[in-house]
C-alpha cells in the first residue's frame, strides 16, 4: 500500500492557481482494474484507491504518512515562471495605441 504525496497542477484549461496549494496523500492502486463482461463498466476490488485525503502543507502529509505507518514517495512541485504581461488582457483594447493592432 504505496502512497505518493503531491501537490496537484494547475488545470491546462485556465490560468487560475485553485486548488494546487493543498498536498494530495493518494494510494497506489494495488490491483488492476478489471472490465464486467456483462455491462462493460470498469471496476476493481481496490478500495485504498478511492481514498485522497488534503493537507495544508508537505509536512503535514508525511507526518501522517509516518504515524499510520503508510510508506510514501514525496513528488516535489516543478513551478513555472509566471507569465504576466505588463498591460494584461486590456491592453489589447487600448485607445491610447501607437501602432495599428490586427489579428
């Protein structure tokens, strides 16, 4: 019952920064999923892996690694430079433009 401790990305589709400031305490599964013949709906008789549990920081996540006995591997963050633009999005609409703006 491996356990790996992250902080989640952002979601690719916006540029908001919710929820990836908690850490993620997740189960490796430790059984393959299996597909019933019959509905064709994948199950599996894993339960840990319905298990996510949030915690405000790293340390707070491995301390409760350690104390339950869970072995973990901790996953480190690669942050990426912010990408702020000196006028912002309302730039693109400025009155005060020196040059011609097209598409």
């Amino acid at each position: 019952m491996l356990a790996k401790i992250y902080q989640p990305a952002r979601n690719a589709m916006t540029s908001g920064q919710a929820k990836t400031k908690t850490w993620v305490l997740e189960f490796s599964p430790e059984e393959a999923r299996k597909i019933d013949p019959l509905m064709g709906w994948t199950s599996s008789g894993d339960m840990n892996s319905q298990v996510r549990l949030m915690f405000e920081t790293k340390d707070a996540a491995v301390d409760y690694a350690t104390s339950e006995g869970i072995p973990y591997t901790v996953f480190e963050p690669q942050k990426r430079k912010q990408n702020v633009r000196s006028g912002g999005y309302g730039d693109n609409f400025a009155t005060n433009r020196r040059t011609v703006w097209t598409h």
